[in-house]
C-alpha cells in the first residue's frame, strides 16, 4: 500500500538522520502531510 510504504520511508530516513534538526523537522513536516491525507481519505469514503 502507499501510506506503508511512505511510513517505511519516513521511518528508515529519521534513523539516519536523528541528530539532524532541520532534516528532523521536514520529515516532521511530512508526517503530518501522510496523516492530514489519511484524513482527507476518510472523509472522502
């Protein structure tokens, strides 16, 4: 599925760059963009 595979993206990515603050808060940032999708998914149903 597509949302899995970005979580598993995500996930791999904040591993490798955990002391990285910028690079922390992009990934933040698109963490909230996957859950304001899966928002939108659900709605949309």
């Amino acid at each position: 599925m597509f949302f899995t595979r970005l979580i598993r993206h995500y996930s791999s990515k904040l591993r490798r760059s955990m002391s990285d603050k910028q690079s922390y808060l992009l990934e933040a940032l698109i963490v909230l963009l996957i859950m304001l999708l899966l928002v939108l998914g659900i709605g949309w149903m």
